[in-house]
C-alpha cells in the first residue's frame, strides 16, 4: 500500500504564481558521497507545462 500524497506549495516557473500541486514523481538528488535534495516533477495547472522543484526531505518518494 503506497502512502497518500499530499500538495505541496511551489512556486510556478511558467506563471510566476505560488501554486499547491501534487508531485506526479519525487526521487532524490545527491552527489556523491553527500546528502542530497529530494526533487519533484510538477506539472503547471495554466500551461500543462512540466518543471522540478525541491519538496520536503519528509515527502515520500515514488
């Protein structure tokens, strides 16, 4: 059973507005040997168009 997703508030590259989405996919981004972020793949509500953005290292990944 996967865990619920929950929105996030980012702010939309396309529009310039701050927006609450729901990543469509998260993974982490590291360097290595170093911690890294953990990225999401966002759609825009306005232009249908995708861009990534950091979410909270407590967001579940998938």
């Amino acid at each position: 059973m996967s865990p619920k997703k929950k929105s996030v508030k980012v702010k939309d590259p396309t529009t310039g507005k701050e927006v609450q989405l729901v990543p469509e996919k998260v993974w982490t981004l590291a360097p290595r040997g170093r911690k890294g972020v953990k990225i999401g793949l966002f759609k825009s509500p306005e232009t249908g168009k995708y861009f990534r953005a950091k979410v909270p290292e407590n967001y579940p990944e998938g």
